[in-house]
C-alpha cells in the first residue's frame, strides 16, 4: 500500500507552542541524558526500575508518570481557560483548541486517573492482603510498560503529526477518515488501545490476587474495605475494557482498512460506536471512582479511631454500583432519540445507582460522628470531597432526568458535573491515598503545613472554577466551542472560572513543593506505623522490603493490625516465633519494558500508516512473547540469611 | 543451600500453588476474551442487514466450504481433548501426536477460511464494500487470529514438552492451551450458527 502519509507530515510548522514544545522536550531529553550519563546512573536505572517486577516500585512509577501526565493535562486546562477568560481572545486558534481539549479529557481519564489508581492498587493491596506480591508480576511490570508507552505516543502528537481533534469520546463521523484525514485520531485510538490492554490485565492480576493470596485467616469480609474497592475496580475492569478494546478496533479499520462500521456510508452507524464507547465509558468512570471510595473508608476510620460503620453495608453498595454501573451507559446520549421506553429505563437505572452511592456517604459520616478525629492532610481531602460529592451526586441526579438532559447535555452543566465527581472524588480521593501512604512508600512523611496551603487552593480554586460553569450550562454555553461574543453575557463567569483553574494551577505548584521539601526535611517514619493504622501494611517497616513480609501473618478478623496492637497493650499478646524460610521470589526482567517499546513501535507505524513499521514492532511483540514462553529459569529463593539480614537492617532487631 | 534443600517439599507444593493460579488468571482472560466477541457480536448483528451495494449472505457464503470448516474445527478439539487426556495418563509421545494432529487440523481450518476471504475479495467484496462485509471480516478473521495465535503457541508448547518433559510448568501450560482451544470451539458455533446458518436461511 502506498503510505498515506510522509515524512513532511513529521514536524508541525508555524505554530509557537508547538515550537516551544519541540524545544523543550529537545532540551529535557538532552539533559535527562546527560544527568544519567554523569551520575552514571544509566545501570541503576535498568537494574533497578525498567526491570523491577516489584509491585511497589511499579507503583512508585505509576505514581510519578501520574503526576507528569497531570502536569500535561492541568497545562492543557490552562490554556483553554485563558482562552475562554474573555470574549474573543486569540490565544488558541479553533483547530488548536479542538486538539487541545480532546488531549486533555483523553489524559486526565486514561493517562493520569487511571495510573493514579493503579498506583494505588499496585502499592498498598499485596501489605494490605498480607501477601509477597501480586499474582502475576511480570505481567503487572507488561501492564506498567503499556500504560506507559501509550501515554507516550499520545503525547508525541503534539508535536509530531498533529493531536486528535474529536474529543475525548472520540465521536464519529468528526473521527473518521473522511472528516480527520490526518494521523491524529489514529494517535488516540492506538494509544487508548496499547494502553487498554495493560490496563485489562491489570484488571485480571489484582481480581486474582485479592481472591487467591490473601494471607492465612483473612476471608473475603475481613478484608479492609481499599481491598474491596479494588476487587469492585477490577471486575468492572474485567467487564469493561474488551469493549473499548473493539470499539478502537472498529474505529481503526474504518479508517485504516476502508471499513463501514461508523461511517455516513455504506451501510454504516455512528450511533454504534457511541453505544460502544459508553458501554465501557460509563463503568469507566465507576472504575476510577470506587478506589477512592475505599480510599476514604481506611481514611475515615483510621482518623476517627473507630472502625467503619456499616461494613456490611460499604461492600455491598460497591458491589451493586459496580452491577449498575453497566446497565446506565444510554444516559450519556439521551438525546440520540432512542424513545421513551428506552430512555425511561436508563433514566431509573442511572437514579437507582444513586442510592447505594448515598448509604456510602452516610455510613462515611457515622464513622466520623463521635470519633476521636485528627485532621490531617489526608483526612482533609476526605472531609472536602464529601460536599463536593454530595453536590455531583445531586447534579448527576439532574442529569438523569432525561427529558431535562435534553437541555443539560453538553452544556457547560454536564461539564461542571463531571469535573465535580472526578475532581472532587476521583482526584481529592488520589490525593488522600498519596498523602496516606505516602510515608509508607518513601519513608517519610509528607510537610503537612505546605500540604494545607495545597489543599486550600486546590478547593477554592476547584469551587471558583466549576460553580460558574453550572450557571453558564443553564445559560447556553455549550461545552467545546474556543470563544464566544461580548454579547451573550457569558463574559464575567467565565473570568472567575479562569481564575479558579489559575488558582488549582499554584495548588498544584505547592504539592510540588510540598513534595521537593519533605524529601529532605520531612518527617522520617522509623515505626513504620505513623498514623497508628488499622490494616496490615502499618505492620511493616516503611518502606517495606521486597518481600513484605519475611512471615506471612495470620489474621483473626478485621483491622488486624489494630487487633494486633491492642493485644499487645493489654499483654495478652504472644508472640509465635515463627522459623524464617527461603522466599520464593521473581526474577527481574527486561522483557516487559522491551515488549512494551515494540508496541510503542508497533503504534507509531501503524498511526502514520507505514505498514511496515506496523508489522517490524507486532514482530518484536510476537518474539518477546515467545522467549518469554521459553524462559524457564524465572525465579529464585531468597536465602534465609538475606532475609535475616535486611530485617534486621530495618527493625533494627534480630 | 542446605535450607533450600530441606525445604524441598514445601517449595514443590509453593510451584503447583504457583502455576494452579496461573490457570485462575486465563480464565478470567477467557472471561474478557467472552466479552470481546461479544461486542463484535453485538456489532455485526446490528449491521447484518446493512449490505449497501454489496452482496447479501445468500450470495456470498457456500454451505458446503463453511459446513467442511466447522467439521474440521470441531473435530480439532476432540483431538485437543485426546491430547489432554494423554497428559493426564503421563504419555508424552501420544500427547505430542495428538497435539500435532490438532495443530494441523487448525491449520486447515485457518486455510480454509483464508480461502474464503481470498475468494471474495478476489471478486471485489471487501471490507469497504458495505458494513455487513466490515463487520463479517472483523467478527470471523478475529476468530481467525485467535486460531493462528493458538497455533504458534501450540508449536511453542509442543517443542518445550519434547525438550522437557512433563512439569508442573508444561503441565500447566498445556491444560491453558487446551481449554483456550476448546474456547475458540465454543466461539466458532457461535459463527456458524449467527453469521453462516441465519445468515443463508
Ligand atoms: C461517581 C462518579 C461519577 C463520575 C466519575 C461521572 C462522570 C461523568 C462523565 C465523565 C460524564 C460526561 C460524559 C460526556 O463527555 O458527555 C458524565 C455524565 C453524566 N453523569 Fe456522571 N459521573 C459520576 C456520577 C454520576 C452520578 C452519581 C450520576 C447520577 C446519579 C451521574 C449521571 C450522569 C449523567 C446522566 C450524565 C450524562 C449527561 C449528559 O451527557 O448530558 N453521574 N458523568
Ligand atoms: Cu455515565
């Protein structure tokens, strides 16, 4: 096949950001190249990260890809805000805005809510089950790799060939060929896809982990409630991602091979792709929700020393969320005209999650009603994300009502709803799990005063920016369009709205550094248990060895640590000196991080359609694949001297 | 070293532990992999009537040529099942015969499908002819792939239990393959009977 596209479609002209891009991402990778090369730290590096299969330092990576990619995504939402400050400004042309927006929404779900939780997931499940690590580790550090190079694709199309212009939902016909000629929406349908399938077995080895490699006692309703969610999390990821898997698929072929799936011809409908893309979107957003739930029920509780009200009641609304979850997906396109029957049963569907949404807070509330509570930082953004909640839940309610939605839907209404539940739950409930195990991952806790300055930033930046942005939706101001007249009286809200995203922009700054100066001054965890915890991962020094634990424990009940402790305290607690053995243990690999690079190769050639490239990188997928499939040596036991060793190093005991 | 030796027995119970859960994994991937078709179901049901200017399925499919390819496939997974039931018995050689029987089987299976495709697009029905034809090729060469893949993983296998042996670690991969192959099984009776039977009915 003659390739579609050339070498001049390489490098985008005449356009300043994109220059000043291109020269910064030069200048970062000179100088990451050079640091590493000075320091020699080239070896550290492979030896120690690109190869680790060590679910805690996968998730420290998580972490920090993360936080780049909401650097990325808050830089997008600050330029549209300058934009759209004032009527008729000319910061971003029409077309640029277009892109700008659709990179946005696309990295916030996928490349910074996603990780932020996986993050979560990889660095506290396995301390929390009392397990060694995940099921799988070589497919947790594949899952990593994935999620990585597909955020790195999407990312160069910002400077390399053009970003995606239709919107994170990526609509057709706008996202097919006929209308998108460029590489832009392949860019985005073979990121989300390499991506996606990292993100499905991600899905799968913590779906098993949690039910397989729970330490010695702990049945499935002892399990803290983080655990859980995550168990929630994953079977609605199990359930989700083949779907947005084919739906790229299709969209792919439509525009790669001439396929009619969604287009206006031959035979093809649009609306199918739309129905697909929120059969996965919408328990998509239950995905990047539930974690957090579980987040602020260990929060909760441990800063209100009591245990969580209602147990029972907490697994069960995440379960019936994660069952609704997909039944509720026509709620996003009311308007498509399915009919009254049909929309009916979406609207009552989408009510009825509601409910057990509802039992969550309360039960949060009763947990912290007469509790001994100490407000710190984490334990703050769960206190904040509670009204915050309250009003999305209320808002997302409205939007429900379906003959009403026909007014809400894409306005700036939907979009305030939105941000309120990610960023008010979502986000506010990723910062509360950061700042919670934060010391447990490094050692040290984070600065609690610039933590503060952070936090109230972020809320009155979050409340000055999406407050207005209810009232424009019931003015008329439609989501997506770059700029609007003096005369529709949309001028003074806007402003304020700017001005609040400005201010969650200097909140983010001050995490930054919140984060820079507890690296040297913070304070350093030596117990291991610095907010005399609940759960199992304050039962090990911080950080934890890679092991875990150098004997797995046997638990009785819930909030075992706690049990623990207590025991300890009234002196009734014995201790069962337990013989160390060797530990079975996996070998590091560079194969993930390698098999990854073929797909991130794989995905350049086939979005720039050079079948050639395409085909080399699935080759190299293909011969990873099959090496892997002929190692056999993949383990090793850690001697009991090791172990000995560096307990000792970290207890400082024998 | 003298703990690793007097622990051996535990280490060998810690493998098996070790590779039964691998099998738990695969099925929830089947799981995933169930809903992928799904959706590709989903999609071609939709679309099954949308022929544009293209042919119809009357047209297109021939009883005899997609009847010959059920057979074959179906006849694959009987001999995938022989295959397992020698491991089970502790044969290496059987298993490794009959695991080439299937793996031809399957390629034949695989020929005759690319037959099929080369023959229609060779008379200008293409995935661009109309949504039906899209949704046909994706629904049946996704299949397809599926099988291919299976293929080379089974070569793969085959060659790691003529080199070693039965092992926890063969063993367990070749009780994967074989329930990924009864799968695509189940996969294709489903073909046959929404694409190819409703399809000339
Ligand atoms: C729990 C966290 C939630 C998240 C993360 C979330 C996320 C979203 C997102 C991203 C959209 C926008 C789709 C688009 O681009 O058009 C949306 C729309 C919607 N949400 Fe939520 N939502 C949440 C909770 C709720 C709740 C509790 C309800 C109702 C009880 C709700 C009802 C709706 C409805 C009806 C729409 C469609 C509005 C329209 O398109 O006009 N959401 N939600
Ligand atoms: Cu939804």
């Amino acid at each position: 096949m003659e390739p579609k596209f050339k070498i001049s479609h390489f490098f985008i002209h005449g356009d300043p950001l994109i220059l000043g891009a291109d020269v910064s991402i030069g200048i970062a990778t000179v100088m990451i190249i050079f640091v590493l090369t000075y320091f020699k730290k080239w070896k550290w590096l492979w030896k120690e990260w690109l190869t680790t299969v060590d679910h805690k330092k996968i998730g420290i990576m998580y972490v920090i890809a993360a936080l780049l990619m909401l650097f990325r995504g808050g830089v997008d939402a600050l330029l549209m805000r300058t934009q759209l400050a004032l009527p008729n400004l000319k910061v971003l042309l029409s077309e640029h805005y277009n892109e700008i927006f659709t990179t946005h929404g696309t990295i916030m779900i996928l490349f910074m809510a996603m990780p932020l939780i996986f993050a979560m997931m990889n660095i506290v499940i396995p301390l929390q089950i009392g397990a060694r690590d995940v099921a799988y580790p070589f497919l947790n550090a594949i899952s990593f790799w994935l999620f990585f190079f597909g955020a790195m694709l999407l990312n160069l199309s910002f400077v390399i060939g053009g970003s995606p212009n239709a919107g994170w939902v990526g609509y057709p016909p706008l996202s097919e060929l006929q209308f998108n000629p460029g590489p832009g929406e392949n860019f985005y349908v073979l990121a989300i896809q390499i991506s996606g399938i990292g993100s499905l077995a991600t899905g799968i080895n913590f779906l098993v982990t949690i039910l397989k490699m729970r330490t010695k006692g702990m049945r499935l309703m002892d399990m803290p409630l983080f655990t859980w969610s995550v168990l929630a999390t994953s079977i609605l990821i199990i359930a989700a991602f083949p779907v947005i898997t084919v739906t790229m698929l299709l969209l792919f072929l439509d525009r790669f091979a001439g396929a009619h799936f969604f287009t206006m011809t031959h035979g093809g409908d649009p609306m199918m792709y739309i129905n697909l893309f929120w059969i996965w979107g919408h328990p998509e957003v239950y995905i990047v929700i539930l974690p957090a739930f579980g987040i602020f029920s260990e929060v909760t509780s441990v800063f209100s020393k009591k245990v969580t009200f209602g147990y029972t009641s907490m697994v069960v609304s995440m379960m019936l969320i994660s069952f609704y979850a997909y039944f509720t997906w026509v709620h996003h396109f009311f308007t498509m005209g399915a009919g009254a029957g049909v929309n009916t049963f979406f609207a009552v569907s989408t009510m009825i999650i509601a409910i057990p949404t509802g039992v969550k807070v309360f039960n949060w509330l009763l947990t912290m009603y007469q509790g001994r509570i100490r407000l710190t930082e984490p334990m703050l953004w769960t206190i904040a994300f509670i009204p915050c909640f309250a009003i999305g839940g209320a808002t997302g309610v409205m939007l429900s009502i379906a003959p009403a939605d026909y007014q809400y839907h894409n306005s700036y209404f939907l979009i305030a709803h939105f941000h309120q539940v990610l960023i008010g739950g979502t986000v506010f409930g990723m910062f509360a799990g950061l700042t919670y195990w934060w010391p447990k991952m490094f050692g040290f806790k984070l600065n609690e005063t610039l933590g503060r300055w952070a936090f109230w930033l972020w809320n009155i930046g979050f409340y000055a920016c999406f407050m207005p942005q209810y009232a424009l939706g019931f003015m008329g101001m439609t989501r997506r369009i770059y700029t609007y007249g003096w005369d529709m009286g949309w001028a003074p809200l806007n402003l304020i709205s700017s001005i609040g995203a400005v201010i969650m922009g200097i909140a983010f700054l001050f995490q930054v550094w919140e984060i820079a100066y507890s690296v040297k001054y913070g304070e350093r965890d030596t117990t291991g248990d610095p907010w005399d915890g609940h759960t199992l991962e304050w039962s090990l020094p911080s950080p934890a060895p890679k092991y875990n634990f150098a004997v797995l424990p046997e638990v009785h009940g819930r909030d075992a640590w706690w049990k623990t402790k207590e025991a300890k305290e009234r002196g009734d607690y014995e201790e069962k000196k337990q013989e160390l053995e060797p530990i079975h243990y996996p070998k590091n690999s560079g194969i993930p991080f390698i098999l990854s690079v073929f797909f991130f190769i794989a995905g350049f050639g086939f979005t720039f359609e050079w079948v050639w490239m395409g085909a080399l990188g699935l080759l190299g997928v293909a011969i990873c694949l099959i090496v892997r499939s002929f190692q056999y040596d993949t383990d090793y036991y850690i001697s009991v001297d090791e172990i000995k060793e560096t307990e000792a190093a970290l207890r400082g005991e024998v | 070293m003298e703990n690793i030796v007097s622990h051996h027995t535990d280490h060998h119970e810690e493998h098996e532990a070790h590779e039964s859960i691998k099998i738990d994994g695969f099925w929830l991937f089947l799981v995933s992999d169930v809903l992928l078709f799904g959706a590709l179901f989903a999609t071609f049901i939709v679309l099954r009537t949308h022929y544009a200017e293209g042919p119809t399925s009357q047209d297109l499919f021939d009883v005899k040529e997609f009847t010959i390819e059920t057979f074959v496939l179906l006849t694959s997974s009987f001999t995938s099942g022989l295959a397992t039931l020698e491991m089970n018995k502790g044969h290496v050689k059987s298993l490794i015969t009959w695991l080439i029987v299937t793996a031809l089987l399957g390629a034949t299976f695989v020929g005759f499908e690319i037959h099929e495709f080369s023959g229609m697009v060779s008379e200008g029905y293409k995935m661009s002819t109309s949504a039906f034809l899209s949704g046909f090729f994706t629904l049946v060469g996704t299949h397809g792939c599926h099988v291919s893949l299976g293929l080379i993983w089974m070569i793969g296998l085959i060659i790691q239990v003529a080199r070693r042996g039965f092992t926890p670690v063969t063993e367990r991969k070749l009780s994967i393959i074989s329930l990924y192959w009864h799968f695509l099984d189940a996969v294709w009776i489903f073909i046959f009977t929404v694409v190819y039977l409703i399809g000339v009915m």
